[in-house]
C-alpha cells in the first residue's frame, strides 16, 4: 500500500471514529486492513527504523503514525 493510499483510509476510519486520537485510529486501521497488511507494515517500520520495536501489531500502528505525521509535517 502506497503512502498515498494509507492517507486516504486513514482519513476514512477518523470519519468513522472522530473521538479516537491519532494512535487509536491507527489502530483501528491496522486492524481494519488485516493480517496481511500488519504484517507489511511491521516489515516497513523494520526497514525503516532498522530495529522493530515492540511486538508486530504495535510496530505496524507505529509504521501507520509515522506516515500519518510525516505527510502532516510536510504540508508546513
């Protein structure tokens, strides 16, 4: 999944959960998109942070939050 495309359903699962911070709509995320996706996600925190940091699940919102703030960030 493209960065691009994660921003799209990330934005669709804050529309479903507007109370939900940003970690928790991760979260929802991840596991929303399934087993696959976790796993791929964990993998791209792995090659990016050369270390995976937590268990897969937490590792792939992590992965999901660093693209959410860097898309954020760049926009400044």
């Amino acid at each position: 999944m493209r960065d691009e495309e994660l921003i799209v359903e990330f934005a669709l699962a804050r529309l479903d959960h507007p109370d939900l911070d940003l970690e928790e709509t991760a979260a929802v995320l991840v596991r929303r998109l399934g087993p696959e996706q976790m796993v791929r996600f964990a993998e791209q925190n792995l090659a990016d942070r050369g270390e995976l940091r937590g268990a897969m699940f937490e590792s792939a919102v992590e992965r999901v939050v660093r693209v959410v703030l860097a898309l954020r960030d760049a926009r400044d």
